[in-house]
C-alpha cells in the first residue's frame, strides 16, 4: 500500500534550488530515515513533505491525491510534524501542551471534549510523560522535553508522524530512550514514521527504509545493508568506513572511518 511519495518534487529558497526532482515511495507503517551530510536538503525535504514549506514545482501525494488539495484541519489530521527546533513552551504545563495536538479536531469555541481528555492521557501514558503532566515543560530535563513533544504528535491521532533530528542535544541514554519509544509506536500501534538522523548506526539499527541525500538528490534507498555500505558513505559522506555487523541488532554499522583524501 502506498500512502505517501512524491513525484519530481523540487524545493527552493528563492533562486537556490535545495531539492532537486526527488522522487520517492515512503514505505507504510515501516520507520524511515533519512541521512545525509548537512546542508544536503535533509530538513527541506522534510518540511517539504509537510507542507511547512512551499514546494517549487512536483508533487507530493497522499493516498494518491495531492497534498495542495488537503485544507490544513484536514491534512494535520493525516500527518504530524516535530520539528528540530521546538517553539517555546512559554510556561505551558505538559497536559497543556499534549492539548495542542488536539487542534484539528476541535471546533470554532476550540473547548475540549471528553474524547480530547481521552486521547491526551492516552498519549502521555504511552510516552510515559502522565507522572509529570502539571510541571512546566521548560523546567524538564531534554529527554522528558522531547517525549513531551511527542506525546503532542501522538495527541493529533495521525498514522503518519515526522520528525527531524529528534535526538539532537540529547545524551546517549536519552537518546536510546526517543528512538526505543518511536520504534514501539511503529511496532506496536503501526505508525509511519519519518525521521532525519545524524547517527548512521542509529539510522541503521531502527530503521527499516533509509534514504541516503546529497546536494538534495537521492544517492540511495532502500535497507540499511543496502545503503550502509562503503560505496555508498564514501559517495554522501567523503568518508572511507569499515563496516561491521552490530553483535545486538544483527544490522550492519560504521565501525570506523577517515576522511577522504583530495578529489575521488
């Protein structure tokens, strides 16, 4: 089944074209991420997908029909975004926050329902957030912060969830703890899942589907043995890996590397 592509998706910042003729399957209910050396048009190609940011020409489809198509109510209930750089909680508590996905669903007066209620504690429940849902989110540690915002993703009731870089600023255990968590709801409660990952062994260890970007193109997609391999890190990265087996999730890993040399 496919639910999202796109087709001949190109996105620019005025002149400077940053995502050139991108054509891609998202795979469905799978977790995918997409890696990539920075400034390679990870984070654009993601808004892009989103909406967040207008597109230069292409399409970008759902269910077979254009995104363009979709009013903002109605595609919020389709896909939800976290972005990299969260805006201020400004004093908002954790329940006060989780509340803000449910804005889709809500009607002009904009009151909560008893469903709302539902699905919120619901949400904090599943990220394990509910035993501190009246403190301030600013006052949280980075790892409760983000499965916070998470829990507001989770709150909009989308089969469909994006997030970029996700594990930035966190330590590795809280790091482990985001991924482990995203990894569950795509088991579990089959959510599609589309991140941007700086860490190769991370990406290849939750993922199922990777896509590999350079100059906002696609070098290549498809499994992690398929895209971590050295040819292919060598292209996106300018990097000579050696790459391993991870002895816990049998996937393949960069167990080291150096940069390369001059011109290849």
């Amino acid at each position: 089944m496919v639910r999202l592509a796109t087709e001949n998706l190109q996105i620019a910042y005025g002149e400077q074209l940053i995502v050139d003729d991108l054509s891609v399957t998202i795979p469905h209910k799978k977790i995918t991420a997409i890696i990539g050396a920075n400034g390679c048009g990870k984070s654009t190609f993601l808004k892009g997908m989103t909406r967040l940011i207008p597109r230069h020409s292409g399409k970008i489809l759902l269910d077979g029909e254009d995104i363009a198509n979709h009013k903002t109510k109605a595609l919020a209930r389709e896909m939800a975004i976290l972005p990299q750089t969260q805006e201020a909680a400004n004093g908002l508590t954790v329940a006060e926050l989780v509340s803000y996905g449910r804005f889709p669903y809500q009607s002009g007066l904009g009151r909560l329902s008893a469903n709302d209620f539902d699905v919120m504690n619901w949400a904090m429940m599943v990220t394990n957030t509910n035993s501190f849902r009246d403190r301030q989110v600013d006052a949280l540690s980075g790892g409760q912060r983000q499965r916070v915002w998470i829990a507001m993703a989770l709150a909009q009731e989308t089969d469909i969830i994006f997030l970029d870089e996700p594990t930035t600023y966190l330590d590795m255990a809280h790091q482990l703890e985001v991924l482990e968590l995203l990894q569950k709801l795509n088991i579990e409660q089959e959510r599609t899942i589309i991140m941007v990952l700086h860490d190769l062994n991370q990406a290849a260890r939750f993922a199922d589907y990777l896509i590999a970007m350079k100059d906002g193109k696609i070098i290549k997609a498809g499994t992690s043995e398929e895209v971590i391999e050295p040819a292919i890190l060598r292209d996106v990265f300018r990097i000579d890996a050696e790459i391993g087996m991870d002895p816990r999730s049998g996937k393949p890993m960069c167990i080291t590397y150096d940069l390369l040399k001059g011109d290849y």
